[in-house]
C-alpha cells in the first residue's frame, strides 16, 4: 500500500522517498496498533514531534528569505497563518494523505480520516519522516511546490481576519466612523442570494464586496478595502 | 569590536564566522539605532524570527536522534526545558554576547545588558546569524558544544519542577501521603545556614535533600525520590 503512495509521490512532485517504514510509521496512527496485536511498527506521534519543529523552521527560513524588507511583526503574522490546522490539512489531503492511513476502528467509524486534527498531524508527521529519509533539501523542494506557492495565490488570505485589520488600520490615528451598508442582495439559482456590501469610513465609501451571507459580503469588502490602502495587493 | 568576537568563537569553538555585518545586526538593539541616525544597519529582531524557529528544529532533530525510545511526549518535556528564557540567557553569557551587544542609552542606564529576556533575543538573533553565515550544520556544532551537552550535566534539572512531578508519580494509583519533615538546620558561614529534609511516602523516609532554605533541600530531596523511582540517574 505504501509503495503506491512512493510511487504517486514520485510522479507529482519528483520526490523519491527511500524507507517504506518511515513512511508506513508516519501514517498509522496508535489505535490501529493496539488492534494488531501482531504490528510491529510504531505510532505516527514521534515524527509528528519532528516535523512540527521542521515546518516552523523551514517556513521562517523561507520567509525571512522571501520578504527581506518585512519587519519580525510582518513575517510572523504570516508564518502563523500559514502553519496552523487547516493549512495542513488541506496539504495531507493533496498528497492523499487521508487515504493512507492506517486507523483504530473507533476513529474510522467517527469520521477521523476526514479530521482537519488528523490530518495535520499526519502532515507533521509525513514531514519528519521525509526529512529522516530524504533531508532538509528535499522538504524545501515539497514545501515549495504544494505550500510555499500558496502565498501567491491568496490561499492564506482566507485566515486573516480583514475586517479587524482594517479597523485597525483606519483608527490608527484616532477614532473613525467605520460602517457597511448593504447596497443589493440577488436571487440566484437554487434558492441562493448573492448580496453585495460596501464598506465606508465617515461615509466615504471604500470597497464593495459580493458574497453569499452579508458576513461574506462584509469580509471580501473589508479586504478590498485593506488591500488598497496598504497597496498590499 | 566584532571582529574580537569573531575571533573569540574561532579560538574557542572552532567556527568561523565569516560575515561581521551579519554578526553585528545580531548584536544591534533598536534603539541603538534611532540615537545614531548615520548608523546604516538593522536591529537584530528579523535574525531574532529566524534563530527561534532555527533552536526549535535544532533540538527537536537532535532529542529525537539522541531518544529513539521515548515517546513524544517526554521528547516535548525536555525540549519545553531547554528551549527557555533562562537556558537561552546563560548560553548568551557564555559566548560573552553580554559585552558586545550595542544598546540604547535608556535600555544601558535600565541594565538590559544584564536581563535575561534581552540575552534570549540575542541568542535567537545570533543563531540566526551563525545559520545564514555557516549554515545548518555549524549551527548543529555550535549548539553540541554549549547547548546539548548540558544534557548530561544535569543543567535543565534546575527547570524542572520535581516536587510535582514526584507528587503525580506517587498518586498514580490513588492518594498518598507526601511529607516533607526538616530534620536538621546547621549554621555554617556568612550567617548562613544549611537545612536537610526528608521527603516521606506514607511515612516512610524516600530521600533526604540540603538546601540553604527548607524550599531548596525539598526539591533536592524530591528530585533523589523521583530519580530513585524513575531510575533516571
């Protein structure tokens, strides 16, 4: 079963990961072993251990590579959005992660192949154990492919919080009168609603937004908004 | 100036530190900066960002080679002591990274020169130096010369807190009677005096420690019970 995962890593990401059992510890987690009384491996627990400190190192080094005018404040804002339990669970279901493991029947019958707390910590894990296997190297070559490249495409823009951010921002300099109206709410097909918001300080408008609640609608506007007057775009 | 501490780390470590403008934005404090406006170099906290992330997988690689045994738990624990304000702030002193460090006039005059949670930044900042400059692997020297091996000197120990966790090993299986009991007090020089307590499990006498106050010979006593019981020598 882990030969095929070697395999599928290999033709993604020209990976080639060595030790089958490094990979096979990394994906089987405690309660499958205490069902096979007869398994002789371990739990995926001590890579995770590894691999948490491996994804905080390689992304900080990335970072303060990446960005050499950031302030300490700057990168780390964004190392934390980055390294955090949906990021990671979204990259072990790239892999495919979640379809390898080996689970305690408990946890299957729960639902925890598909648990974002699972799945980062496998991500940990898989990390460790191809740090062991193929070295520091070959994890900055996966980490840019599947996460790094993720910066540019917004991905993490989906965890700030914007409108905090552009609160912030606009009250640095003292109180402001900060607020979104709607301006239309459409039906589309299946019963939906698209509703479009502006944001606007003093009553200046800043930024309109669309979304599928108003909460949506608030939070791609507030964005917008930030994204302009930061001209972080 | 920093080409005395670049000596300095080659005579006694053996590591040669090539960039001085690398090490010496490691050793520059902000506010240095704003009282010398023709100053043309950054403060330490981007170096600072990078050398924490870089001490957490140092260690993190090391415990997890140095342990294969333990589980991530205890792997956490020791890293958790190590990995601290305190232990950063003595290995500072001892790279004499006290002296060289350029600070404001305000933070001079307040003794940040001598404040333990300035030595971590430096630290941090320095090991983020060293690993730009010489790479992983001189990080990796470095710190098996200063850090790590105060494993087995027993350093740590000072962090842990042994009366609790003597207390939580003996009431594993239920409740138990801990005492401590001063058995002696001695005068000995400068108006001091020495105390030695025992440390008693349901009356029974486990381990006797001295101190120069009852609190202190009652860890010492409690970390002989635990080490006795754990066999953790």
């Amino acid at each position: 079963m882990f030969s095929e995962l070697q395999t599928e890593i290999e033709a993604r990401y020209d990976i080639h990961f060595d030790d089958l059992s490094l990979l096979e510890e990394a994906l089987t987690q405690a309660n499958y072993i205490n069902e096979h009384p007869n398994y002789h491996g371990r739990d995926y627990q001590r890579l995770e251990f590894l691999g948490d400190a491996i994804m905080q190192q390689s992304s900080a080094v990335y970072l303060f590579k990446r960005y050499p005018d950031w302030d300490e404040g700057r990168l780390t804002e964004l190392r934390i959005l980055m390294v955090q339990t949906r990021s990671f669970a979204a990259l072990s279901r790239e892999l495919h992660l979640d379809h390898y493991v080996q689970l305690g029947h408990g946890e299957e019958i729960s639902g925890a192949r598909n648990r974002d707390s699972l799945l980062e910590d496998l991500w940990e894990a898989f990390i460790g154990a191809l740090y062991l296997d193929q070295g520091q190297d070959a994890v900055m070559n996966l980490l840019e492919q599947v996460f790094f490249s993720k910066i540019d495409t917004g991905f993490y823009d989906r965890f700030v919080d914007y409108k905090s951010k552009l609160q912030e921002l606009l009250q640095k300099n003292g109180t402001v009168d900060i607020n979104y109206q709607k301006i239309s709410e459409e039906q589309i097909e299946n019963n939906e609603q698209i509703f479009t918001v502006a944001v606007q300080l003093n009553g200046k408008q800043l930024a309109v937004g669309e979304g599928k609640s108003t909460k949506d609608a608030e939070k791609v506007a507030a964005r917008r908004a930030y994204k302009d007057l930061t001209m972080d775009k």
